[in-house]
C-alpha cells in the first residue's frame, strides 16, 4: 500500500443546485494523526465524509486515499480505509457476533478470524451473543468500529461516534479513540462535541458555511486564545482607573463588584502592586482563557456547534 499520506483533499465543491453545501474543501491528514473535523450541524462535514469515502461524486475538485481518487481506483482506494458515514447499521435480530460474521464473509477469510479479537477490544465480548435490538446506542456505536477493524485498517473514518451517549458512553468512546491511537492507527473523528475533540484530538479542521476557516495542530489554534483576568475588588471604580493608565492592560470593563480585562502576565504582575499600593483590596484574580468553543464560535461567525442532528446535514 502506498505511504502517501491517508487523506488529500483538494478543492472540494458540492452543489445541490443551486444549494453549495461544501465550498471548496482543502484538508491534509497525516499518518497517525487524530484527526477532528468540526462544524456546525449543516456546515458540510458529512458531505465532505461521503466525497472522501467515494460515496457521492464532488461537483469540482478531487480526493486521494493512500494516493488512491476512489472515483478513478473505485474499491481499490478504500484498501486500508473503514469506517462509518451517518452511524453504523445492524440487523437488530441478530447477535452482534453474527452480525459481524454476515461482514466477515463479504470479506476476505482473515476478517472472521478477527472477529472475538475485535469483539475484545471494543469491550462487547460478554455482550456478544445477544440481539443487537437490545444493545444501548453506545455498544451499537462501538459494534460499528468492531465491525470497521475486522479488516485491519490504517485509516479510520468517524462520523460523530458520541453523539446520543450519555457520560458513561461518551468516556467509553475517548478511551477506545486513545487506545486505538495508541495501536498507530490515523483516525478522522466528525463531530460537533468540542470537548471530545480537545480530550482526543492532536489536530483539527473546522469547517463553517462549507468552507474550511482553519485547519493545523490543536495547540496552535488554542494558543492563539487571548487570556482575560476578572478581578474582584470592593473599591472598583478606583481599580478600573488604576487599570486603564497601566501599560500592557486593555479592554477594562466593569462587570458588577470586578473589572475584566486582558493583559500578558507581566502587565498583570505590575498592574497587582499598583493597586496594592493604591490600598486597593484585591479579593479574586482569576483568569479566564478562551475555550476552543469560544475559538469556534469566532471563526464559524457565531453558528452554534451543538445543533439538532435531526436535520439533514448537507
């Protein structure tokens, strides 16, 4: 298999006539990566999935897996590729190792003899035999991995594999994606859920309006969030005047019995001994970094990441 790397995407258009649902999606995702791609429900993600895994045709631009364009190598480009588009789909009659057996057999003879280690490593073994119509949306959710990894892939595409879990669920998912990444696979995690995406994610794409408005490690593009302090004083109007002749403090605001404001470190550390003395009491400092839901929201103009997934994401 070729060891270019496991995503390219360059230029992706889709238009549904003369609705554009992706505008022009570039994302390189590296070998080994934990890949998150955020947006807005609507904003493109699963369009951009579907064009990837060769699902729907782009309207312009093109993808390679491995070096492979799954529209021109058909099958062959998805060698090393799995995943699940939309969640994965079970005939709920059935046991969740059968199930796995009916896929195994679409596949090469090694895939079943995969199945009780994949079984295993999603933690469903003891669950195995039962009626997958009385698994919870979590072990359904993670019978759909079991089933991706029969066939050993390198590359692992997700598409919001937490949505619907309740906490328990949700801490279950992270630590498969970890140990998972800890085995060297690459994984390309969809979601709207941030905080999963801080906890398991090494680099990020966020996609707003169908277009990608930022794409690159995580800690880049949280350090790129701008600390606020909140300082509670019982003499606040004479700490805001104090705070708005020091170099290096801005945007003072009163909020209540504090004064907000941003300062580097140094400015903060000045900006103390003036007040103490002042005689000004300080009572709390507190510092206050932008969150990547606060980065979202400024670079996706606003749109909300936690919307109804009921709507058709486009």
């Amino acid at each position: 298999m070729s060891d270019a790397e496991p995503v390219v995407a360059r230029g992706l258009v889709k238009r549904y006539g003369d609705i554009v649902a992706v505008a022009g999606v570039d994302l390189t995702v590296e070998a080994g990566d934990v890949f998150g791609y955020l947006g807005p429900n609507g904003a493109g993600k699963t369009t951009s999935l579907r064009m990837m895994l060769g699902l729907i045709r782009p309207t312009e631009g093109r993808v390679e897996l491995f070096g492979r364009d799954p529209l021109v190598d058909g099958a062959k480009a998805l060698d090393g590729v799995a995943g699940f588009v939309e969640g994965p789909r079970f005939y709920p009659y059935l046991s969740g190792r059968r199930n796995l057996r009916l896929l195994a057999d679409y596949d090469e003879p090694v895939s079943r003899s995969r199945i009780e280690a994949v079984l295993e490593l999603v933690e469903l073994r003891d669950r195995a035999k039962d009626r997958v119509g009385g698994y919870s949306h979590g072990m359904r959710q993670r019978l759909g991995i079991a089933a991706a990894l029969l066939r050993q892939p390198r590359l692992l595409l997700l598409d919001e594999p937490a949505t619907g879990l309740d906490p328990a669920g949700m801490r279950d998912m992270r630590d498969l994606i970890r140990r998972l990444a800890g085995e060297g696979l690459t994984i390309v995690l969809s979601s709207h859920l941030l905080y999963e995406v801080e906890e398991v994610c090494n680099r990020v794409a966020i996609i707003g309006k169908g277009s990608i408005v930022y794409a690159g490690p995580l800690g880049e593009l949280m350090a790129t969030a701008t600390s606020e302090y909140r300082l509670v004083t019982r003499d606040v109007e004479r700490a805001r005047a104090i705070a708005l002749n020091q170099r290096g403090v801005a945007d003072v605001v009163v909020a209540g019995d504090a004064i907000r404001f941003a300062a580097d470190e140094d400015a903060v550390a000045t900006l103390t001994v003036a007040l103490g003395q002042a005689r000004v009491p300080i009572m709390q400092l507190v510092t206050e970094t932008a969150s990547l839901e606060d980065l979202f929201l400024t670079l996706t103009g606003g749109e909300s990441s936690d919307a109804d997934r009921a709507a058709v994401a486009l």
